[in-house]
C-alpha cells in the first residue's frame, strides 16, 4: 500500500526548494522594480520573478510552481502594501501558471519551455488587463492589449531562454527547443 505522503526527507526537501525560489522571485521582483521603464508602456516589464515560477515548473512540477507564485505574490503584494496591486498579480500570475503548468503536462513535447513561457506571458498580460478593466471600470483599457502582447512575446522568450539554461545547470533534464 503506496503511503499518502512523500517522505520526511521528501517534504523537507520541497519545501526548502519552494522557499528558495519565492526568495528568488521576491529578488527579481524587487530588482525589476528599481529599473527604470525599457518602454514607454505603462506596465510593460520584463517579467523576472516569473523566472522562479518557470523554473519550479520544470524542476519541481506544476503544484509546486503554483506554490511558488502564489507565495510570491502574496509576499510581494504585503511588502508593497498594495491591494490594487496584490489583486492584478496573485490574480494574472495564478492564470499564467496554470496555463503554463497545462501545456507543459498535458502536451509536454509540443512546446518548448520558451513557448510555454511566451504562453504564460501572454496569458499574464491579458488577464491582468481584464481585472484592471474590472476593478476600474473603463473599458477603453482593451485597446491596451494588442501592445501588451506584442511584448509578451519577446519577455516570454526571454524568460523561457534563461529558466531553461538554469535548469540545465541544476542538472535537470528538459525538452530541447524548437526554435
């Protein structure tokens, strides 16, 4: 009879790597903070701390990567003291993930961890930009989007590109790209 939980050591062993990425996609959240706008996008961001949630995602698995950025961002949004703010990333990050997290299980060699990245960026913009549309009431935000994701594709490639580097380096075994 299988147990129902991991082993001590197991557990002990995730939680330790779930802390070590929120702890790293905290960092990254706070450097990207402190750089200065690359467009004149309002919004428009490179998307690092996504980087410790792609990593979990192919390290760890898909629970563990929810795990990750909803710590992240529950943290995040506690360090900045900022509702609107927590609200827009716990909500477009949760949907990111869980798209990524589909795609990267249930058609694992189809997309490459950069195009699941791109899909995650893509799904990240879009939906934060209907929560904001929702919590602010103004429709005309929509014509926001096409430019948003014009730049999801560009930071998801890059994101991709970088997570799966790290996890060659951490000895991890992923998919080669397509592209």
């Amino acid at each position: 009879m299988r147990a129902a939980y991991p082993p001590a050591d197991h557990r002990a062993y995730l939680v330790s790597q779930i802390g070590l990425l929120v702890a790293l996609g905290l960092v990254l959240q706070i450097i990207e903070g402190t750089i200065p706008p690359i467009l004149p996008l309002p919004g428009a961001k490179l998307g690092l701390a996504n980087l410790a949630t792609v990593i979990a995602l192919v390290t760890l698995g898909p629970w563990e990567a929810l795990a990750v950025n909803v710590l992240r961002c529950l943290l995040g949004g506690l360090l900045r003291g900022s509702f609107i703010g927590l609200t827009l990333s716990l909500s477009a990050g949760t949907a990111a993930t869980l798209v990524m997290a589909a795609l990267y299980v249930l058609v694992p060699r189809a997309l490459s961890i950069s195009g699941v990245s791109i899909a995650g960026a893509v799904t990240h913009n879009a939906t934060q930009l209907g929560v904001a549309i929702w919590l602010v009431g103004f429709p005309g935000l929509r014509y926001y989007l096409p430019y948003l994701l014009l730049i999801a594709i560009p930071t998801g490639l890059f994101i991709g590109i970088v997570a799966r580097r790290l996890a060659l380096a951490l000895g991890r075994t992923v998919p080669e790209e397509v592209a």
